[in-house]
C-alpha cells in the first residue's frame, strides 16, 4: 500500500541514487512512501531499468541512542552471508545519513486472522537457519535491543516499561483514561505476574541474576512476528531487523506470541518450544522458562501498545506517519486492554 510521494527538496532521491549508484544499481526516478512503518520513513524507489529497492530513513532522537542502521544492517550482512534469502539483501548504506538501500522482497502482508500452520513453521525455520553452526561470525553481532540473559534483567526490563507510563506526554489524548488504565489495572497485574515469575523460578532452583550459559544465547531477529512479514505464494519473507542481535531464546519466542499486530494462536505456542529447544539444542530447563515469562511478556506489550501516550514514541509515530494521534491513541489503548487481559489472574 502506498502514499502519495513527498519529498518536494529531492534530497532523499540524491541519496538513494548515491546508494544506487555505490551498489551497482540504476539510476532512481521515483521514490513512493509505503504506509505501516512504525518507527522509519520508508521508500519504495523505482529505478530506470524498471526495477526496484527499499530506501529506509531510520528515525534518530537524543533520548533513544540505538543504532537502527547499525542493528539492521549487520544482521542483514550476517544472514546473507549464511546463505539466507528470506529477508533483504543489504545493498548500501550511508550511516552519517542513516540511510539504508535494500533489495525489495516479494510479496503481501500476512492479514490478522489469516496465520496458519505453515506460516509458522516458515517462522521457526527462519530463526534457526540464522542460529545454524557454525556460530563464529554470531559472537560479532551487537546484542538485541533489551537484550536479557537472566530472569532479573527479564524482570528489570518490563519494572522499566511499567514505570515509563507514569511520565506520559502532558498533551497526549485520553490522558486521564491511560492514567486509570495503569494505576488500576496494569500495574496491579503487573505485580501479580512479577511475583509468580519469581515463585516460579524458586521452584525450579534457578537465581534470578544468573546468566544464560553463553552456549544457549542466540541470534535474535527481535520484534519478530507476521507483523513483519511478507506472504509470496508459499514462501514468506521477514523485514525489520533494527532490534536483533544476541538474546536469550525465551525473549524471541515469547516476543513472537504477544506481538498484537498479526497475532500468532497461542495453540501453536507448544508447537513452536519444541522446534526451538530441539532446533538449537537447548537443555530442558528452557521449556519451563518459556512458559513462566510469557505472562511476563504480555505485560511488556501491553506497555509497548502505551509508547503512543509517551513522548518519545509520539516522536517515532511523528517521524514515521504525521497522522491523527487522537485516534491512534484511542485504538491503542483499546488494544492495550486486550493484550492485558489475555493474561490468567
């Protein structure tokens, strides 16, 4: 789906023929915004021999100091150079600019509702051809954003994103509504999952602060999910990758079954430990500790759905899609609600 383009200085066009041109393409004549980026501006460029590739423009602010580009484009590198053809090639970049150029995949957005067997399953495939051996080249990949390799950084991580909501953006619409959303209902859940987390982790003799022995760590495409997909026939592509990096395994599976764009049924949620502790070689505890931080993981996105109502993500949304934040708003904190109730009390 496109927009109308918008560029009237033709500044991102001279970019992306300088990017072309470094990667041996053709000359760009057209660039047409796509819709959907949440936190980029995004550009599909025609080029004059009839072709096309993906312009990224990476959103920047002093108060979030990732490395999009840098995220992106080395787990781009890392992948094709294991022979996985299932995400963008990476074509060039200008870091400076943060500008990436990317082969274009084929294909359409997976609808909500339309996730089957096979889409996940291709999922799974995915993530452990990317952890396939040998694992040299994996210990150079960045850590994934929030990375977390005990249950206490798992914990610290959400405690962070719980409290980040009591700042909200002063003009943010349905303020006094999101304010008695998190006082009333989400952080008491909040308390009420930490707490069975760590009941739970007591039970199995494992400390909190203990770190995941380094053998277990995997490379993570991070936010990954249907969400970020594209369905060619039978064959489907991922994009997205400026949050991946090393993880612990739990974080990515229980990312991939709370992520509430694309929603994956949480039938195949057995389905998918198995192929993953069998696909990687992971020891049994693993299992369990998939199981006790998915509610932990539901709360986590239920504050991911509330970045709308803080002023940095109003910034990304801005950046990303200048459009009418009240009703954005009003849609997110009803998804907010029912990300928050999946949770069993």
């Amino acid at each position: 789906m496109t927009a109308p383009a918008h560029d009237p200085a033709g500044a991102l066009l001279a970019d992306a023929a300088m990017l072309a041109d470094r990667s041996g393409r053709a000359e760009p004549v057209r660039l047409v915004p796509l819709i959907g980026g949440k936190n980029n501006r995004v550009f599909e460029v025609a080029l004059a021999d009839g072709s096309h590739c993906i312009l990224k423009s990476y959103f920047s602010d002093p108060r979030d100091v990732r490395d999009r580009l840098g995220a992106e484009w080395a787990f781009l590198s890392y992948a094709w150079a294991r022979g996985v053809r299932t995400v963008p090639e990476p074509l060039a970049s200008d870091c400076a600019k943060r500008l990436g150029l990317y082969a274009r995949l084929p294909g359409q957005k997976l609808l909500p509702g339309r996730v089957q067997a096979c889409h996940v399953e291709a999922a799974l495939d995915f993530v452990l051809a990317v952890n396939a051996p040998p694992h040299d080249a994996a210990r150079s990949l960045p850590q994934a954003s929030e990375a977390c390799f005990s249950i206490a950084a798992h914990i610290a991580t959400v405690d962070r994103r719980v409290a980040q909501l009591g700042t909200l953006d002063p003009e943010a619409p349905l303020k006094p509504e999101v304010e008695r959303f998190v006082g009333g209902s989400l952080t008491p859940a909040w308390n009420r999952t930490r707490g069975r987390v760590e009941a739970t982790a007591a039970r199995l003799g494992l400390p909190l602060a203990r770190d995941l022995d380094p053998a277990d760590v995997i490379v993570s495409p991070s936010d990954f999910g249907f969400h970020n997909a594209l369905a060619d026939g039978s064959v489907l592509g991922f994009l997205d990758f400026e949050y991946a990096g090393r993880d612990d395994p739990a974080k990515l599976v229980c990312d991939f079954f709370c992520q509430p764009e694309v929603p994956v049924p949480q039938g195949y949620f057995p389905r998918a430990v198995e192929r993953i502790m069998s696909g990687l070689a992971l020891p049994a505890l693993h299992r369990e500790r998939f199981a006790m931080l998915l509610d932990l993981y539901r709360i986590k996105w239920t504050c991911i759905i509330l970045n709308h109502f803080l002023p940095l993500g109003a910034a990304r949304r801005s950046f990303a899609d200048p459009g009418a934040r009240a009703a954005r708003c009003a849609e997110q904190l009803a998804k907010a609600a029912d990300k928050l109730a999946e949770i069993e009390v």
